[in-house]
C-alpha cells in the first residue's frame, strides 16, 4: 500500500516563515499535518498531538484574557475563550496559514467539504501547537497564538455570541431549568410592531425587551438578564 511522504524542504520552510518557528526536529512538523486518513510509513498522525495542543491552546487563551480585560467577569471571560479555541476560529488561522495546502490525508478525507473538513483545518492547528511547544516549550508556543489570536481576542463581539443560547446554558448549569419567553403585549400596526416579551426562570426576577420582532425581543431580554446576573459585562462598564 502506498504511504503518504513527508512534507517538501520548500513547504517546511514556507510553513516555518509563516507561523515563526523553525523547527529543531523537522518530523514533529510533518506529523502534525498528517491526518489519520493518510497511511504512513513511520511518524504517525496528529490525534495525540491534537489533544496536547488543545490544553496549551486553553491555557495560553485564558492567560491571554485574564491579563487583557482586568474587569471582565467569570461569565465573561468564559464566552469569549469558549469561542476563541473553538473549531470555527481555529480553522480561521489554518486558512491564515493556507494549511489546507499542506495537511496530508487520505484520498476519502480529500474530497469531503463544509463542516468537515473545517474540523480538519481545526485539528491541524491544535496539532501544530503542540508540535510547537514540544519542539521549543512553552514560550514558544505562546508566542505563535499571541500571533494569530491577540487581534481576535480583542475584537469587540468576541464576548458575545447567541444570548438565548447563553441564558439556557447558563440556566441549565446553575438551576436546572429552561428559560421561558413569553409575549406580554404587542402594539403598534402591522408594518411597525412592538413586541414585548418577557424571559423567566424560576427564583430570578424576570426580564423584559422590547423590539419590533418577537426573536430580537427574545435576544434582548436574554441579554438583560445575563448582565444583570452577572454572566455577561455591561458594554457601558468597559473592559
């Protein structure tokens, strides 16, 4: 059967300019961009590194966030590094990176497309972290996701995603319970409505928004709610 060879000189070298590290041991390399797919003769695949580079990718996020946004709350902190090592972004500096171009799989992987294959680009990241640290150590790996992830963790909507989402796990996780909506009134014509709808759980004081769509006044009571409880920071209060 035909394995999978190593990456080129010219790729290594192109891929070392590109994340700033020149690896002592070229193979750690290869094998981090060598999916499991892919038959290889020696060296392996990147699984055992993918799970290594998640913890040093957490870590070196939270530590990031930590010492960057001084008064953001638990709750905060917590949205914003869930969404910063989550497959969606790191497969965002996999394209960074043109990784696709170099990330060795077998011919059935090569052709899947979409989400799939966004969790490969994903995993080739988490992979070369670890590859990274246990290359150079911790420094080294540091300083490659302070490259790649200072810009986005900066970035304003960072502490935010679905407020809806967040309530309900939120509510799940602390009281056992779903949120309820529920529409208090509705007024104005029909071309410009106002909805009013309320969002309840059980032992907390509910919420209100209001807004000319049912699903925005839904959002906009989820998030009055997590800023009050003190799961999501005020836009006002600053970071």
């Amino acid at each position: 059967m035909k394995t999978a060879k190593g990456l080129r000189d010219e790729d290594r070298s192109r891929i070392e300019a590109a994340i700033g590290h020149s690896f002592a041991h070229k193979e750690r390399l290869d094998r981090a961009l060598t999916h499991s797919s892919a038959k290889t003769a020696k060296g392996g695949n990147y699984e055992r590194l993918e799970f290594l580079g998640d913890r040093v990718l957490g870590l070196c996020v939270a530590e990031l966030l930590f010492t960057t946004f001084r008064a953001a709350t638990e709750g905060e902190l917590s949205v914003r590094l869930n969404q910063l090592v989550s497959a969606e972004t790191c497969a965002q500096v996999a394209d960074d990176l043109e990784l696709h171009r170099y990330i060795r799989t077998g011919a059935d992987v090569k052709k899947l497309t979409g989400k799939n294959m966004q969790n490969i680009r994903a995993d080739a990241v988490e992979s070369l972290i670890a590859a990274i640290y246990l290359d150079a150590g911790l420094e080294a790996a540091r300083a490659f996701i302070l490259r790649f992830w200072s810009a986005r963790a900066a970035h304003a909507d960072a502490a935010r995603r679905d407020a809806k989402t967040e309530l309900q796990e939120w509510a799940h996780a602390n009281f056992a319970q779903t949120p309820v909506y529920q529409v208090a009134e509705r007024s104005g014509p029909d071309h410009d409505p106002r909805f009013t709808v309320t969002v309840e759980i059980i032992g907390l004081p509910p919420e209100t928004g209001v807004e000319r769509s049912k699903r925005t006044a839904e959002q906009v009571a989820a998030t009055k709610m997590l800023e009050r409880e003190g799961v999501w920071q005020k836009p006002s209060a600053g970071n």
